[in-house]
C-alpha cells in the first residue's frame, strides 16, 4: 500500500515538475539621494503596450519584488514616498524566466 501511494503522488506531480516559466520577475530597490532605503515607497510597474500595471510596497530595506510579469517591454516604473518626488525608471525591458534589477532614486520635495 505504501508504494502505491508513494507511486500515485509522484504521478501526480510530474506535470507540475515540467511546468515552464512564461513570465519575468523585477527586483528593485528604492532609495534617497543620499542612498538610504525608502521604506514604504508605492512601486509601479506599467507595461507600456499593453496598459497592464502591478504595484507593491518596498520593504523595510527599500526592496521590492514584482512577479508574473509580461516579457518584453518597455516597462515603466515609477517609486512615490511621503516627502519625496516620483522616482521613474523608463524603458526597461523583461526577459523569459529571468529577474531584472532596477534601482530608483527617489528625490526630496524641495521645501
């Protein structure tokens, strides 16, 4: 009984352990003018051709991940933070199944 059970969940795994990535990944990060991390930032990721965006929130570090994302391009990002100007990177193409890297420097407001 065990074997069948062990043979039956390995047969039923398999499609799952062929599958293909048919998508991009883009790491980031978001930082000030003076390289610290911005904490918090609002992220845009727009797909220009398309129309499709994704947004996230960088983390504690200024990091962000977007996932599932259209390969190809070009790609919009842009990073808003409280007390600071937008941040954009412009052009930025994707490729299949890798993950892109990108830095925003993010501006005071001037007061």
């Amino acid at each position: 009984m065990i074997r069948f059970v062990a043979a039956a969940s390995l047969i039923l795994s398999a499609p799952f352990a062929t599958a293909q990535e048919t998508t991009a990944q883009l790491n980031g990060y978001v930082v000030g003018a003076d390289g610290q991390p911005i904490a918090g930032a609002e992220v845009t990721i727009l797909h220009l051709p398309s129309g499709t965006s994704a947004g996230t929130t960088t983390s504690v570090t200024g990091q962000f991940l977007a996932t599932g994302l259209r390969i190809g391009g070009p790609y919009r990002i842009t990073a808003q933070a409280t007390g600071m100007q937008e941040a954009a990177v412009e052009d930025l193409y994707t490729r299949l199944a890798e993950r892109s890297f990108v830095t925003l420097v993010a501006q005071p407001i001037a007061q």
